[in-house]
C-alpha cells in the first residue's frame, strides 16, 4: 500500500483564528520501505504524520492511503477504516492504557475493527510475544507495570491491529539503551516482513542505522527528501542550516575528509568506520605520502572495503 | 476541543484588557444582577448597547462571540418553548390543541433569550480579556474580607489558580489520547447512547489516570520546594488600580443610573 500526498496545506483552527503549519507537501511513501522524518522541533512533523492515518484532515490538497483519498470534505466515517490499515504509535503511547487487564487492552483495536474475542484473543497474544511481553503477565493490571513494560503493551495494542503501514512519532523517547536497540529490532523485523514504516526521529544514528528515506521538515516545509546515503553526504553546513546533528560517525568521517582522508561510502557503523580507516593509514604507510600530500592522495582514494 | 469558548483567554489589546480584573469581575457581576430586573424592551435595549459597546472594545472578531453562543443555543432554544407553552394570560395569539401561544408567552420567551445571550455574551467578554491567573488573583482579592471569619481564601484562591492552569494541558492531553484511541478504531459517534457512553471509557480512564499523575508530581514539587501555606505569596503580576478602571467604574455607573431611570418608564 503506497501513501501519497499531493499538494497538501495544513492548519490548526478554524475561522479566523486559523494557524498555518504546513505548506504545499508533495511526498511518496514507498511501500515495504523505512522513511524517517526528522527537522527540528516545531518543524510540523507530527502533523504531517497525523495526515497519514487521517487523524488530521488537510486544509487543502489529497491525501492518498492505499485505495482512500482523503481531502478536506471527506466524511468522518470515511476515517475510521484508514486506521486499520495506518497504525499509529505516538510519543509516550503508554498514555493510552486503559484497560484493567493487559490483554484486554491490546485485544482493544482488533475488535473496534470487527475481530470476535477469540480472534482478537490470537492476534493479541500474537503482538504481545513480539514485543517481547512476559505471557505471565498477560493478566496484570496495565498501570501495575513498570515504563517499559507500558511502552510494550502500548506498541502490541498497535501491532495487534496488523496494519499494513506503521507510523512512529518518537518511539524511543525516554528508553533506555536496552530499550532502544530492541525498538529497532522491532522496527527492522516489521520492515522484513513487507511493512511500510515511517518514523520520526531526533535520533541521527538511528536514522542512519534504519531508514531507506529521508524527509527533512522546516517550518512546515519539505526541505529535502532522498535516499539516505544522499542525505548525509550534504556538506555539514547545510545541517547546520537546518539545526540538524550528524550521526558521530559521519560527522567524524566529514573532518577526516577535511583532513585528506577520501571514504567510498558512508561508514554507518563505527566498525564500518574503522574498516574504511585502517585501510586509508595502510595504503598511506605504504605509499609515504599521507603526511605531505594529503590532497593529491584525496584524488586516488584509498583501497576498498565494502 | 477548540469551540469552547467560554473560559477560554483570547490575546488582544485595548482598555478592556488593560483594566484591572476586580474591575471587570465586579462589572459583570453588576451587570448580570441589574439584568436580572429588566422588565421592558427599553431596559432590554439599553443593556444591549452596553453590552455591544463593550463587545466592540475588545476588538475581537463577531465570529469569536457567535462560537461562544452556538454550543448553548440548544438550552436556549429548550427555555423558550418552556416558555412559550407554559405561560398563560391573553390573548392567545395561537392554538393548536391542548397547545396555546399567548402574547405575554411570546414576550416573555423572547426576554429569556435577550437575556440569556447577554449574560453569557458578558461572561464571554470578562474571560476572553481576561487570563485564568488573573481571574483567580482577582477572585482573592475580592474575597480577602473573608478572612475575618476565618475563610481560607488564600488556599482556595490557590486550588482555584492550579486547577484554572490545568485547564489546558488537560485538554492537550485529551486530544492527545483521543487521538492515539481513534487510531486503535475509537468511535464516539456511531451506535446507541448506550454504546457511546461505553466507547468513552477508553478516554476517561487514560485522562483520570495521567490527571492524578499529574497532581501528584507537583504536590511533590511543591514540598521539596518548601511550600507550607498560600498565605502570603508573591505573585508575578501584581494587580493595580489604575485610570482606565476609574473610567469603567463611571462607565457602569451611568449604565446602572440609565437602567434604573428606564426601569420606571411603562
Ligand atoms: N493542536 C494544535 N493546535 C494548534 N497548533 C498546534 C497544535 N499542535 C501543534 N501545533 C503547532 O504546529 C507546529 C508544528 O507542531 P508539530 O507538533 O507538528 O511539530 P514537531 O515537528 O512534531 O515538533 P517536535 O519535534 O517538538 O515534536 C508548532 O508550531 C505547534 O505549535
Ligand atoms: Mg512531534
């Protein structure tokens, strides 16, 4: 299921005291792709986001989800079947339990969508497994657990919809480094399973780490949307430009270059990083030059390590 | 979420936002009990004007007003025929059954409406000008006479100003769960009354729950910060009587002089 948006304006309110917040977006989110949406706070990037699954109706323009169209006069019970097919984890989704018992809280979204209990039932304990959630627990009251078990619960109420695309507003925010790298697992094993995954992130090794797509947001604008290697290979000026931060690991590599030093790709990993280095000082002990002619080096590059 | 808005400051400029907040409370208060003793058009008429003149002074747009109005218009609207059936007196203008329209039934349905809008339209004015935190000061310091027979009004000026600033992160963190509900299929507008109540559930209890979170951390940062009582605090913006407030207050005074003069007029 390809997402699609065409033309799009967004703002808040009504009437007089409307605020603008995006202007004239035209994106594609590839089907079975990560695309990480990053841009500083207040960018507009949650409420591009909320236009994915039709939380949020544009002012003006369309929105394609799959064989829906949703425009400004689209009907509210239109909606409600988008959301199964969009789901959508937000920043602390643990805000959202409710029910007395874990399980019931996740079988919640399957029978708003027209599972029986049984099925509900499956696909719950299904979702639930996947995060990694203790099945000795399945009958715990939600508000007994502790942030990260929550966040758990919350994400498998989501997964457990089975929805084709996957939009994260700042799923990491407040995990620990455990956490974290288990979120991304998540993430990747969702990929591989032919889902369509959107992300908003602060966090630039992550993006590097996971995403296919960019799409950089400033004020309510599309700044720049391409491949991620392209992305990063911008000069750091431009991210300085949009109040962006680097990964470590590029902005390292980007003042070996200024050094001399020429990379044939993007290291994405310190070990990467590392490979790509030891082979640089190798064929510099070899030839003597590094020291003296760093850049008439730059234009042979160094040997290849992929 | 966002018409309501009664209860809700809109940013602005002008004397109405630059008066005092004791003044302002203690104008609608008159205003409302005099309109409580209207008793004829005219007395109706010069309310209006009173009322429209102040409405221009705030120099919001009309469009702010008529969504203040709208989501009260039912119970208007449910007032009126309560009158219009149900008072008595010649002559019928309109008979329909047991169902009988009288002339003073049709005067007196539409006095209730006039008098309605005006009330709520002055309401409107004192919060659309006027901050939460300044209402609550203001509310203090009218009360403080209190104090002699031993009201704690500086803590129930305080719980007031609290619960007056959780207003609107409360309805930030509605949107925001009623938002992530939808999201796992919520509906609150399809099926039976029944069913609708049931469907909110998911709503209340997330609101109820991040609502005592709430309170609790910040009594919690209210101790570790030594908070013992509410007597006697500083505030941030101090509340002062000044020039525009003298003219307010003969500005109510020839409204209420005018009232009571066309009160006598039959
Ligand atoms: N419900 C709302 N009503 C009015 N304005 C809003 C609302 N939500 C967001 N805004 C405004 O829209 C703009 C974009 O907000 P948005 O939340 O989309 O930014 P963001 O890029 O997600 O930021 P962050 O990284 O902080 O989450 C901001 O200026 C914000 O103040
Ligand atoms: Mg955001």
């Amino acid at each position: 299921m390809v997402i699609n948006i065409e033309g799009l304006d967004f703002a808040y309110g009504a009437g007089k005291q409307t605020v603008p917040v995006l202007k004239n977006i035209n994106l594609t989110f590839p089907e079975g792709q990560i695309t990480a949406i990053i841009g500083q706070t207040g960018s507009g990037k949650s409420t591009l986001v909320q236009q994915l699954n039709a939380l949020l109706k544009p002012t003006a323009g369309e929105v394609h989800i799959g064989d829906h169209t949703v425009t400004n006069k689209t009907k509210e019970k239109a909606l409600t079947p988008i959301r199964a097919e969009v789901g959508m984890v937000f920043q602390f989704p643990e805000s959202q339990l409710f029910a007395p018992t874990v399980i019931e809280d996740v079988m919640y979204g399957p029978k708003n969508f027209g599972a029986t209990d049984e099925e509900a039932k499956q696909a719950a304990e299904k979702a639930l497994a996947k995060v990694g959630f203790d099945t000795s627990l399945y009958d715990q009251s939600p508000f007994n657990l502790s942030g990260g078990q929550m966040r758990r619960v919350a994400l498998a109420g989501v997964l457990a919809m089975n929805p084709q695309t996957m939009v994260f507003d700042e799923p990491a925010a407040g995990l620990d480094p455990q956490g974290q790298a288990e979120l991304l697992d998540l993430l990747r094993t969702l990929r591989d399973e032919g889902k369509t995954i959107v992300l908003i992130s602060h966090q630039m090794e992550q993006v590097l780490a996971l995403a296919n797509q960019v799409v950089v947001m400033k004020d309510g604008q599309v700044a720049a949307h391409e491949p991620v290697e392209e992305l990063f290979a911008r000069p750091q000026s431009w991210f300085a430009d949009q109040h962006l931060d680097l990964p470590e690991t590029i902005a390292f590599q980007k003042e070996m270059e200024k050094q001399g030093f020429v990379f044939d790709h993007l290291a994405k990993t310190v070990d990467d990083l590392a490979k790509q280095l030891a082979g640089q000082l190798d064929s510099a002990k070899l030839t003597g030059q590094r020291s003296d002619q760093a850049g008439s080096q730059a234009q042979t590059g160094g040997p290849h390590h992929e | 979420m966002n018409n309501l808005v009664i209860g809700q400051f809109v940013p602005g400029s002008g004397i109405l936002y630059r008066m005092d907040p004791r003044t302002k409370i203690l104008m609608t208060i008159v205003y409302v009990f005099l309109l409580v003793f209207a008793n004829s058009w005219v007395t109706y008429l010069w309310s209006a004007i009173f009322l429209v003149a102040a409405l221009l002074l705030t120099k919001q747009g009309l469009g702010l007003y008529w969504r203040g109005i709208k989501p009260i218009l039912w119970l208007i609207l449910f007032t009126v025929v309560l009158q219009l059936l149900f008072s008595g007196g010649t002559p019928v203008l309109f008979q329909w059954g047991a169902i009988k329209v009288t002339e003073p039934g049709l005067i007196n349905a539409i006095y209730v409406i006039v008098r309605f809008v005006l009330i709520v339209l002055m309401s409107t004015i004192l919060t659309i000008t006027t901050p939460p935190t300044a209402i609550a000061s203001a509310i203090e310091s009218l009360l403080k006479p209190l104090k002699a027979i031993k009201v704690p009004v500086a803590e129930l000026a305080l719980m007031l100003s609290i619960a007056l600033r959780f207003v609107p992160l409360l309805m930030g963190e509605t949107d925001k769960i009623m938002k992530a509900q939808k999201s796992r299929g919520m509906s609150l507008s399809t099926g039976s009354l029944m069913k609708r109540a049931k469907a909110v559930i998911p709503l209340l209890v997330p609101l109820f729950v991040g609502a005592l979170q709430r309170a609790l951390d910040l009594a919690n940062a209210m101790e570790v910060r030594g908070f013992e009582s509410a007597e006697g605090r500083t505030r941030y913006r101090e509340l002062s009587y000044g020039r525009d407030d003298t003219l307010a207050f003969v500005a109510i005074a020839v409204f209420a002089i005018g009232f009571l003069a066309l009160s006598f007029i039959k």
